[in-house]
C-alpha cells in the first residue's frame, strides 16, 4: 500500500498543478493515518497474544537497520518498526510485560531445528527450507522463532556453569543439549 502510495505521488508531483499538490496533502493524511492505526492494531495484537500465552517477555531484533530493501522503502520501514517497537514498548508496560532486543544477525537465514544458517535457507521471500535437515515454514514465522530463542539462549549462556544446566519456561525448559522440551 506504500508503494503505491507513493508512486501515485510521484506522478502527481511532477504534473506539478496546484490541484495535484492539493491531492498528495489530502493523500498524504490518509496514509498516515491508515499506517498509524495499522501499527496500533499490530502493537495490540502482539500485547494480546502475549498475555494469552502467559509470556513475560516480548523480543524484538534491535534493527538498526532492515536488511534486503530498496533505500526509499528501506527508510519508511525502518519509520514503521520504530513506531511499531515504540507503541508495544509503552502498551508492554502498562500490562507489566517487559521488551527485550537481540541482535538481528541471520535470523532470517538461521534453522531453528538444526543450526544450518546459509542463504539457500530462504528459498523465497515467504518460504524457509532449511538446505540441512529439510525443515520448512513460513519464513517471517521462522524469522520470530529465531529471535525469540536468541533471547532464551543469552540466558542459557549466562547461568551455562554445568553440562546440564537449564533454563526454566512455563511452557517446558530448554537446555543447551536437548533444545525445548514442553512440560508435559
Ligand atoms: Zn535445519
């Protein structure tokens, strides 16, 4: 939607008439508009879901900068995710949730089963299959999935003292052998 927005400015922009600076102002509300309510609706469903799920914390990747993007495209993104990680951090913590980064480094190219981090692993701009064990899935799901056990796993190499030590979720434990194990 972007996009499009955006390439329609462009060709009103250079017509240049003064009806067609008036139509990108009227547009140019519309839009921010409609991605300031589209963010909300997200940051809000992140927070339902995580207090469905019992969660305490909410990762984010620290993006500094979103990888893969055309520079204009890049720009508003990079725009989007600050808002968006900016209305989830104040929502969070009206709801006692807490908002934490890791760093964004492969996740989009890393299996969450076996390790195998290569750019063969994504093998469409939505597919994952990892080039190793054969593991698919939706590749943004993939993605979420990498940086929420990056985030358990710097816990894991904080308090790593034996072969056996573990880190304990409500939902089972994970250590550094096993991987996650449920609880029941
Ligand atoms: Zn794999």
């Amino acid at each position: 939607r972007h996009r499009g927005f955006e390439r329609i400015r462009g060709r009103l922009q250079r017509t240049g008439t003064q009806s067609a600076h008036r139509t990108i102002q009227q547009m140019s509300g519309r839009e921010s508009r409609h991605v300031r309510n589209t963010l909300h609706e997200v940051a809000n469903d992140i927070i339902d879901e995580a207090l469905e799920c019992d969660c305490e914390y909410i990762a984010f990747e620290n993006l500094r900068h979103i990888r893969d993007r055309a520079p204009r495209v890049k720009e508003f993104h990079q725009w989007a995710h600050r808002q968006l990680v900016d209305m989830v951090e104040s929502k969070a913590d009206a709801e006692g949730l807490r908002v934490v980064y890791v760093s964004p480094e492969n996740t989009s190219r890393r299996c969450p089963e076996c390790g195998h981090t290569s750019e063969g692993n994504r093998i469409a701009r939505s597919e994952f299959e990892c080039q190793s064990c054969g593991e698919t899935g939706n590749a943004d799901y993939v993605g979420a999935k990498n940086v929420g056990w990056r985030y358990v796993r710097r816990g894991l190499q904080s308090s790593r003292r034996t072969d056996d030590s573990q880190l304990a979720l409500k939902s089972g434990t994970v250590t550094p052998n096993r991987g996650f194990v449920p609880s029941d």
